[in-house]
C-alpha cells in the first residue's frame, strides 16, 4: 500500500531494498533533483590569480602572497 507522505514511492522501495533506513529513504524519496550532482563553480584553471588569491585568503593559506596561480591551484586544492 503507497505511502502518501512518500513522492517518489519507487525510489524510495529501491533505497529500502538497498538496505537504508525507512527514515533516509524518505527523506531521499522525497527531495527533488536527489540524484544530480551538484557544484556550479568553474574549475581553478579558470579563475584569474585574483580570485584565487582573494579565495586562498578567505580559507586563511598562509604565503598566499608569494605563490604563482599554479601555487595557488594546488593549495587551495589541497587545503
């Protein structure tokens, strides 16, 4: 018998056969767009070295000043 509180009740069956619990299924079962990846940011090899510069500063990398844009890259990536 279908669950009205569940939208997508075929997902949410698939998840259970998967063995998640009632509670994540739904709450999966239920968000839209649940199974699209997210992250809208362009990749640092298209970011000037100001932006990297001002984001390596905000995230706190210490010698921000003295690195190149491939630097920058790497750090960021590796913070």
């Amino acid at each position: 018998m279908p669950n009205p509180r569940i939208k997508d009740e075929d997902k949410y069956e698939a998840l259970r056969d998967k063995g998640y619990s009632k509670e994540k299924s739904a709450r999966i079962a239920n968000t839209p767009n649940s199974g699209k990846k997210g992250g809208k940011a362009q990749p640092y090899e298209e970011w000037s070295k100001n932006e990297l510069y001002d984001k390596a500063k905000k995230v706190g990398i210490e010698g921000r000043s003295k690195m190149t844009k491939k630097e920058l890259m790497n750090a960021l990536r590796n913070h």
